[in-house]
DNA sequence: CAGTGAGCGAGCTTCCGCTTGACTT
C-alpha cells in the first residue's frame, strides 16, 4: 500500500504524474467535480444566508467510493488545477472523504514536468478557503439567477424547457443584436478602379495592378473616367520601398484553437474539443481546456533545438507570451504538441490534421519574424488628377511563414495578393492593357460563427475553455439560434471596362447574402432576449460577467463576505423576479403586417402555441381567423404582408403522378408534399410555395428507394424488423430499438438471436428512450 | 406523423463549470 495519496482532476494527467513520482505514491482521478448542488432542486437555503445543500453527483459515486478507502490508509495530497474551481474541487473532497482542512496537503503545478511536480511537492500549503469561497458564490449566483428566469420564461412564452443564464443568455444576445444589425444596414456602392500595366523588364513584358487613388459613387463618374483615360499617357511619379516584419501568432488556447479549426479544417467548436481530447488522452498534446499561452520551459527549450536543428539559427526566436485576458485563470500551459520533435502522429484524419496545425502554431510561436519589403508605386495620369497606386509585397526572409500563418474571419475575396512588383523607377511610362470599374458594394458586419462567437465572448470575460463548446450547443439545442441554411441571394452589378480603345459596360451577378453555417437568431431567441434585456437589463449587461468577477475576486481576497455579496445581488434581482412573472403580461411579439386586400381584415405575425405565425382577421369576429405557419427561414420580425398572404396558397396543388395528386404544404415537421396516402419530407433548398411536378416526382421516386434500402431483414410473427438507421442497422420491435452487437451480421440474424437481443438489452434500450423522448413535447 | 393557434386543470422544465465515457435511430 502506497503511503501517499495524489488525486488529480484528469485521469490522463494521473497517468503522467504517477510515472514521475513513483511507488510512493498512488494518483487518482477526482474526474472534475464530485459534489454540486442538487440537479432538480435549487438547492439554496435563501432564508439561512443562502446555505448551499451539496450532493454526491450520481455519476461519482463510485470514484468517491475509491477514493474514500484509500485516503484512510494514506496521507492525501489535493493537486487540482490551480484555480477558483480546482480550489473548491479539493475543497469538496476534503469534506466528503472527511479530511481535516488545517492538515491537508494542496499542491499545485501548471505544468505536469518532473522539476514541476517535485518542487510543487517540497511546498504544500493550506487549502485557501476564500478562493473556495469566491467559487460557492460563483455556483450559488449562477443556480439562482438560471432557476429564476427559467420559470419566468416558461410562464411568459408559455414554452416548457426554456431557459436563461447568465452566459447563454448574453451569447443570444450577441447573435439576436448582430441580426438587427445587419437589416438595417443599407448597402451603398462604389465603384473602384484597376488598371492592368505592363512594362519591358529585361526584355520581357511584365504586368501589374495598380488601383485607382479614389472610388466613384456613380456610374456616369466612372464612365467618363475610363473614357478620359483613352487618349492618355501614364508616368511613374514616386516610388517608396519600406522594410516591414510580421511576428507569429501565440500558442493556441482552447478559444483560439477553436477559431483556427474553424476557419482552416471547417470544424465545428464541439468537433475542435472532440478531436483535441482525443489528442490529449493519446498523450499527443497538452491539456485542451485552457486560457493560457504560457509554454513551459522545458516545452520552449526542446522546440528551440528543434527548430535549429531542423530549420537553421537564424529560424528560431525564442518568445514568452503573456496573457492579454484579464478573465484568465492560467492553470495551464497553452495546447501544445507533448513532444515538438513529432511534427506529426498517427491517428484518425481528422486527429491527423488537428495535430498539424497545433505543432505549426506552437513551433511557428517560437520562430523568428518574417522580414518583408513593401513597395509603393505612384502612376500619374495625363489626363486626370488622380493617381493609380500599384503595392507589391516581397518577402525578404520567411522566417515562421515557414510553416503557419493564422487565418482571419473576413471574407478574403478582395484581398489580392499583393505580390512582387516589376522593378519600376520614376520617370518610367507603362502602357496600359486594361482598366476596369467594378461596382462594389459596402458589406454589413458578418454573423457570428460558433468559434466567432466564442471569441466575442471571450473578450467579454463570459463563460470558461470548458464550457465555450456546451454553450454554443445548449443555445441552439434550445431553438435559440440556428445554424443558417439559406443560400446568398443573386445581385446585379456593373463592370465597366477600357480596352483597345473603347469603354464597355456590361451588367454581372453576383450571390451575396449567404448565411450558410453562421449563426442567426429564432423568432424565440429574438423574443427572449427582448424580453430578458427589457425586464432583467442587469444581467443581459455585456459588462455583467466583468462587474461580478471583481467581486468574487474581493471574496477571495478576503476583503467581503460571499453571503454578503450574493445577498446584495439577490434581493433586487428577486423583486424583479417576482414583479415580472405577476404582470399579467405575454410575450407573443405580435406585430401588425397591415390589412388583407380583399377582406380588409388585419394581418399579424406572432408567435404561437405551435410556433411563428399569420393570423388572419381577429378572434372577437363573427368568422375566425384563419392561420399559416411561417416557413423556416422566414422570422415575425422581417416577414412582409406579401410574404405572409402567400403563406396562405398552401396546401398547393402541384400536379398528380401515377393517377394520384400531389400537394404540397407545411406540417408540423416541416415543409412536405403529399402522394395519395404517401408524405415525403422537402429539402432545405425546397420551397413549397414553388416546388413544380418534377421535383416533387423525383423526391418521390427517392423516397421509395431510400425506404427500400432500409429495410434488412423482418420476423413480421413477432414484429420484428431489422432496418437501417442512421447510426447503422438496428433491430425494431413494435416501437422499441434494440442495438445490434458487435460482431453479429445484420442480415443473417436468426429469430433466436433477434428474440436474445430483445430480452437482454431490452430494458436498457426502453429506459433511455423514454428519456430523450421527454425532452421533444 | 404531416391537425392545431392560449392564458383553470397536472406536472414537467432550468443554471455554470470541472471531468469522461455511454449511447443515440
């Protein structure tokens, strides 16, 4: 038996710690929190001082077992991560295995190296029960202000599961504020103007770009300019060659690898942190859940070598980041490759490529700047003021442009890449090719991304690494906002060009306006968070979060009273409570679209027990209203009257096909055509007011083969199908779904074998099913 | 499965931050 007990908070780190240490000492995993408050209840004595009423989390009760038998026999060391939580995690298992606090051994390292553990072993201190303090209050705010709003949603919206909190809230918020943005902007254009040159160089022709020094606001501006360019001659009048230098990006944290991923391999934030634990757990990368871009010494030493020996001296710039974020807590080092020397691993593509482009970033952190020369060419005109500007851009010495350079959100259409000029000197005269005036229109700002978003909110200090992928997901899981489906929408647009002498116009498209993957908001994400910002604007603050962190921080200081801070906080904020959820007010977002033009009756949108819709005449008239449902993409808040009244064509007639007719409409589950008794679902790309007879026809003629390959094998005696699904063959009976094990061939089950499957995992499959069902009504 | 369009009723939802698997139709 070990004398000594280590408990850790990551399984996998428990793994590396044990290595280093020895036979004295047993690690253990704690697996994060062991304790919190009750799930069901609020769990708040707010008459006693706002007591918080613990538990054992059900899915730790056999860790804490475990861990419970060997700390009786052994001297217990608490190394959890060394920030608010990790403190209040050591804090809980000091109380639930019963050990005395003044005693207790708490450690703390951040970094998991032989030097780090062992001399974090030499200095053992006290757990520090203000910091563990400031956490309880941290819990204790976030239970009540989540457990109050809730219900003060469902009762407003008349929406059972509904639900408010202090970080998901805001981050509707962002993407609710960012929509409106965006319809009220107005585009404007302009047009811009670039000149195709050409000069000998060496006895060859080269060309280059060069744009316009101004930008026309009108068609005509730019027409008579192209047409006083015909006669004239061009001269360069200065040049300017200016050194610059770009430095590499620091090491990646959880926000910035999620960005990254994002942008580079399409990932979504929840994959990044799939693939990244994966990673991690393999041993290939460091913790994938932090806010820091420190590296250890040990890390920046090896990748300096590494980096010499690999790329040469003058390739390696040994750099130490520091942390911009005031929120961050650094109980980590910054994601990085375990062993920089691998510049690459085996596994999954999908690991493969996440790997490469955190080894890249890290080296990339700790290589020199890249030295570039920017060159600034000036052509005048002879017959106009104006002046075309040519830029180019050489790079002198790569240096970490080697391997990496990080990605930007903008679109990256208009970015020519400036690259080398021809050697021009002043006085010289290029001939011109062609100069061409494209109509360009202003762009509002983008819509969030998931890793956009994350790094909005970041900035703010809202939400933690662990929690910035669950955010994202609980705020769409419950129909806040919503990945967009729909296509840009076609616009014209104008083009003017100068060659040989004449100017031609000619009229192009363009697809502008796509939303596909971004985030925008529901109509009952735009609702909650008008109602939320109206009633409860303290905590819809984007400065919120910021406010009460000082004082948490205060908590752990010392300085104030946990019970003290959450009190000064509660007591407003329940009145607000109480006053709201007694007004005798709704949230519908009713708004008046105008009047139907044959029956004068008003027309509204609102949202309604089954989601948004139009309303037809009102319900104190002698004939009842009559209704549609909103298609998806359309919102309360943007649908016009002429959009709303052709809700009311459905259901359509679309034709008929083998003798009977096909509708079209939209149901409770979406849009759908119907074939005599046969439904079969639209596509996003689908529209039931336009879908015309072949289409509906092929997605017939789909259907029936998609069904026909998903049927296997059937025991109709026993109702006993074997079908295709999306996870892969299951087995049905009646209205139970029963997994196939490992190793059976779907298509050559026998009765017997179907009947085991049935009475062993039975129980299993009925019970977890009833459990996601409960969440869809 | 492809309706419906309120406000009583019965009983159910819900937060944020630490950690991983188990499991999905």
């Amino acid at each position: 038996m070990a004398k000594n007990l280590l408990i850790v908070e990551s399984p996998a780190k428990a793994k590396t710690i044990e290595k280093i240490l020895g036979s004295d000492y047993v690690v253990k995993s704690c697996f994060g929190h062991i304790r919190d408050l009750p799930q069901k209840a609020i769990g708040v004595d707010i008459k006693n001082q706002f007591q918080p009423e613990y538990v054992v989390s059900p899915d730790k009760k056999d860790i804490v077992k475990e861990l419970s038998k060997l700390a009786k026999e052994a001297e217990v060391w608490l190394a959890t991560d060394e920030d608010r939580e990790g403190e209040a995690i050591s804090w809980h298992l000091a109380e639930v295995l019963h050990l005395d606090i003044n005693k207790t051994k708490r450690i703390v390292f951040n970094e998991i190296t032989e030097t780090a553990i062992k001399k974090a072993i030499q200095s053992p201190r006290k757990l520090d029960v203000n910091l563990v303090n400031a956490q309880q209050a941290r819990r204790i705010l976030d239970r009540l202000v989540g457990f109050e709003l809730s219900p003060v949603l469902w009762r407003k919206l008349n929406r059972p599961s509904l639900s408010a909190g202090r970080v998901q809230s805001v981050a509707v918020r962002l993407v609710v504020e960012r929509e409106r943005e965006i319809n009220a902007f107005n585009s404007e254009y302009s047009y811009k103007v670039v000149g195709v040159f050409s000069i000998e160089e060496k006895g060859k022709e080269k060309s280059f770009k060069a744009e316009l020094s101004r930008k026309f606001e009108k068609k005509e501006e730019a027409e008579q300019f192209l047409k006083d360019c015909i006669p004239a001659s061009y001269k360069v009048s200065d040049i300017q060659v200016k050194p610059a230098s770009k430095s590499p990006a620091p090491p990646f944290t959880t926000s910035t690898l999620q960005q990254e991923a994002s942008r580079k391999l399409g990932f979504s934030v929840k994959k990044t942190m799939m693939v990244a634990q994966k990673l991690y757990e393999s041993g290939k990368i460091t913790y994938m859940r932090t806010d820091s871009v420190n590296l250890s010494d040990l890390a920046i030493n090896s990748i300096k070598s590494m980096i010499k020996e690999r790329f040469g001296d003058e390739y390696s710039h040994v750099r130490q980041y520091v942390t911009k974020n005031a929120s961050a807590q650094e109980a980590h080092e910054a994601i990085r490759p375990t062993y920089a020397q691998n510049d690459s691993i085996d596994g999954s593509k999908d690991e493969e490529r996440l790997y490469d482009l955190i080894w890249k970033r890290t080296v990339a952190s700790q290589m020199s700047n890249a030295k570039l020369e920017r060159t600034i060419a000036q052509i005048d005109i002879s017959t106009r003021k104006e002046q075309f500007i040519a830029e180019g851009e050489v790079i002198k010495f790569e240096g970490f442009l080697k391997l990496y350079l990080e990605s930007t959100d903008e679109e990256s259409e208009d970015e020519e890449q400036s690259g080398m000029l021809p050697a021009l000197s002043v006085g010289q005269s290029p001939t011109i090719q062609t100069i061409t005036a494209t109509q360009k229109f202003s762009k509002p700002p983008g819509r969030y991304t998931e890793a956009s978003l994350v790094k909005k909110l970041e900035e703010l200090g809202i939400g933690r690494p662990s929690t910035y992928a669950p955010t994202i997901s609980t705020i769409q899981d419950r129909g806040y906002v919503e990945k967009g489906q729909r296509e840009g929408q076609k616009r014209d647009y104008n083009v003017l060009t100068l060659k040989n002498g004449t100017v031609t116009v000619k009229a192009l498209q363009e697809v502008t306006g796509s939303v596909k993957g971004q985030l925008v908001p529901t109509d009952i994400g735009s609702l909650v968070t008008d109602f939320l910002t109206d009633q409860f604007n303290k905590v819809m603050d984007y400065k919120f979060t910021a406010n009460i962190e000082k004082e948490f921080d205060s908590i752990a200081d010392g300085k104030v009273e946990w019970e003290k801070m959450i009190g000064n906080f509660y007591q407003p904020f329940h009145e607000n409570v109480e006053s709201s959820i007694n007004s005798k007010v709704y949230v519908t977002g009713e708004r008046q679209l105008g009047v139907h033009p044959a029956s004068n009756k008003p027309v509204t949108a609102r949202l309604g027990k089954f989601g948004p819709m139009i309303q037809v005449g009102s319900s104190e008239d002698e004939t009842k209203p009559t209704y549609a449902k909103l298609l998806s993409g359309q919102s309360i808040e943007t649908i016009t009257l002429e959009e709303a009244l052709a809700l009311f064509n459905l259901p359509r007639l679309v034709g008929s096909f083998e003798d009977k007719e096909i509708k079209a409409n939209n149901g409770r589950f979406g849009p759908y055509i119907q074939h005599g008794t046969a439904f079969v679902s639209l596509k996003r790309e689908d529209d039931p007011l336009t879908v015309d007879l072949d289409r509906a026809i092929e997605l017939i003629l789909e259907k029936r083969t998609a069904d026909a390959n998903k049927f296997i094998a059937e025991f109709p005696e026993h109702a006993i199908q074997i079908l295709n699904g999306r996870f892969g063959p299951y087995l049905k009976q009646g209205k139970n779904n029963f997994k196939i094990p490992k190793g059976k061939q779907p298509d050559k089950l026998t009765l017997e074998e179907c009947l085991e499957i049935i009475s062993t995992g039975g129980k299993d499959s009925a019970t977890t099913k009833k459990k996601t069902t409960k969440f869809k009504k």
